[in-house]
C-alpha cells in the first residue's frame, strides 16, 4: 500500500465546524474527526495522520 497516496480533505460544514477526512484511494479506508476550534488545525492532522497510518498498518497485517 502506497501511504504516500493518502488523500487528505478539509471540509467546512454548514455552521463553522470543520472535518478533517483521511482516506486511502487504494483500499477505499476512510477516517474522519470533526476539528477542535481551539487546537492547531496541523497538530490535528498530524495526530489522525499517525492514527491512519497505523490503522492501514494493522489492516496490512491482517490481509497477509
């Protein structure tokens, strides 16, 4: 699995709140979190990003 291919959204939803969306083109994987106003949107992206990965790192193992 290419984990540099993770495709990474930013999604405004109708009253301010923002969702952050991971998803693996390959595999169809998809994680979403809706976006902490007080915290650094990059901190953010980085803790689900490492989350992700893991998840597809688990789901490697699982499919060997």
């Amino acid at each position: 699995m290419d984990r540099d291919k993770i495709q990474i959204d930013l999604i405004k939803l109708p009253y301010g709140e923002r969702l952050l969306r991971l998803t693996e083109p390959r595999s169809g994987l998809t994680l979403e979190k809706e976006l902490d106003a007080d915290q650094p949107v990059a901190r953010q992206k980085e803790r689900l990003l490492g989350m992700f990965r893991a998840a597809l790192a688990r789901a490697d193992l699982h499919a060997a």
